[in-house]
C-alpha cells in the first residue's frame, strides 16, 4: 500500500537521452521547470497499470480521526432502524462506559474551571451579580447527553439501593428519608421541578 501511495503522489517518469535532460537534477515539485533538447519529449509520465486514488484514502484517514477527535464516532445513531427499549438502554450504558472517563475529565479538568473563571471576570467586572440561592453559592450542573446518561446510571444505583433496604425489613425502611430518596431521584433523572413539593425550612 505505501509502494502503490508513493507512487500515485510521485508518479514514474521517463526522459529521452538528449543530452540536455539531466534526471539528476529534476525536481518535481509544484510550479518546477524543466529545460529539455528542441524536438525532444522531455519528461514524460509513464502510465501506471492501475488507478490508485491517494488522495480517497488520505480524506478518509482525515475523516475518520476528526470523527473520533469529536467523538461523533461513540454518539453516532443507531445502526438499526429498528431497535428494542432494552437494546436502547444497553447502547446508552456502553456509550456511558466507553466516554465515562474522556467525559469525566473533560469535565473536572475544562468546563468546571473554564465557567468558574469566565464567571468570576464577569462579576468583578460588575457584569454578573453573585450566584447567590438562601445565601449559598449555585453549583454548577451540565444538561448534556452524556450527564443524562450518567444521571439514569446514578437514578438506577438509588432504585437498586433502595430496593435493598425495603427487602430488609421496617427497620431498615424507618432509616430513609424517602422525601430526600425522591429529590435525589427527580435531579438524577432532571425532572422538573413544579412537580414536586417544596421543601420545608
């Protein structure tokens, strides 16, 4: 394959031996010019057997790791038109699994400094007041594909847990707070927020 690519970019050529053409000092480069003998062919490309398209595979090489740079390759849709609710689910978790770390760093490491920094610029420049909820600082959150899956994946650990604890028996149910079990549900799974009771002081 890399005989057949340099060949395709560099190409073979012949030259007639007319004592002006000398192959040693050709250059073949864009925009080059090459002296040859009045009458003469000069250089001339030798027709190759077969037609290797470099530049297909270069395009597709470029294609694919921008793909995978992008991650577009992990969230790409679904290859069958018609998939199942489990096989759904399956496909979200190993997409979870597979960008858990890449996500996670991109995360703690990019965007919760980036807005924490582009956040504190704004307010000492007086453009943004202090995020400020009952005298707390707000907490930063992300509302993407990825945090939505980690969500249900935490959502499912809380079911499982609590599910646990029912099979125990009353006394290990009295040891929930089952108001704080469903807050801990409705912002895993991101429900909105009209649909539950506020919180007493």
């Amino acid at each position: 394959m890399l005989k057949n690519a340099s060949i395709a970019a560099t190409g073979i050529w012949q030259a007639e031996d007319d004592g002006v053409l000398n192959p040693a000092t050709v250059q073949l480069v864009p925009g080059a010019i090459i002296p040859k003998a009045p009458g003469s062919a000069g250089l001339t490309p030798l027709a190759a057997p077969g037609n290797f398209d470099i530049s297909q595979l270069v395009l597709t090489d470029l294609r694919t790791r921008i793909r995978t740079a992008l991650l577009a390759d992990r969230l790409s849709a679904p290859r069958q038109p018609s998939m199942t609710a489990t096989e759904v689910l399956e496909r979200g978790a190993e997409t979870a699994r597979l960008l858990g770390a890449t996500y996670g760093r991109l995360q703690a490491e990019l965007l919760t400094p980036l807005v924490a920094r582009c956040l504190a610029i704004l307010r000492r420049r007086g453009e943004v007041p202090p995020l400020l909820l009952d005298g707390r600082e707000v907490r930063l959150t992300y509302d993407s594909p990825l945090a939505r899956v980690q969500g249900r994946a935490d959502a499912s650990n809380t079911l499982l847990f609590l599910q646990a604890v029912a099979a125990l028996g009353p006394q290990a149910t009295a040891q929930l707070d089952l108001a704080a079990a469903t807050r801990h549900l409705a912002r895993a799974l991101a429900a909105p927020a009209g649909i539950l009771t506020p919180a007493e002081e």
